[in-house]
C-alpha cells in the first residue's frame, strides 16, 4: 500500500487549499481514508475521515470549513479546506487501515501566514 500527499504550501489567512493523496496497491473502493494532521509542537489529530459508503466526519475545529472526498475512478482522496487560519499550519497525513496494519503517506505541508 502507498499513499502520497501533494498539494501543500504557503497560503495566506482566508485563503483556500486543496489536498490530494494517491492511493495505490489498496482496493479503494473498500474501506475508509483519513487525513490527519500534527501542527508544531503538538499530537497528531485526525481531521476528517471518508468511510467506504462515503460518510464523512471532521474534527470541530475544521468542520464548515474542509471537505474530504474521494474519486474511485482515480484512486484519490482528496481534503479541500476553505477559510484557513493560521492554526491550522501543520504536516497533513493521508491514512488508511488495512489486515490490521496502519499505512501513513508522508505528508505534505500547509503553512498558513497570519
């Protein structure tokens, strides 16, 4: 299983950013994708999560704000956040669980400048 990240960077307060992750040598259609986060200083937390019949949860402090999807016909998963603040700066992790093993991508920074 791999799971690469892209779509990170530098975007200012307000500003918008989608995320995407590539996933491969996992059956997609099965099973559910997360997207975690660790900020500077801090544990890692889960942001939102896409469960096989496309349920959708989000931690509070970016509920309204993000939205995660996923496109079966591409095998991505992607995050698209929407009025960033600067707390949110933070290396954003694409997961799965799969045979009991946990699978990480390696992550893609968002940096958001107050």
């Amino acid at each position: 299983v791999q799971l690469v990240e892209s779509g990170g960077g530098l975007v200012e307060t307000g500003g918008s950013l989608k995320l995407s992750c590539a996933a491969s040598g996992v059956t997609f259609e099965i099973g559910s994708f997360a997207w975690y986060r660790r900020a500077p200083g801090k544990e890692r937390e889960m942001v939102a999560e896409i469960s096989e019949d496309g349920s959708r949860q989000y931690s509070d402090s970016v509920t309204g704000r993000f939205t995660v999807s996923k496109d079966n016909s591409k095998n991505v998963v992607s995050l698209q956040m929407t009025s960033l603040k600067p707390e949110d700066t933070a290396v954003y992790y694409c997961y799965t669980f799969r045979w009991a093993v946990d699978y990480w991508g390696e992550g893609t920074l968002v940096t958001v400048s107050a």
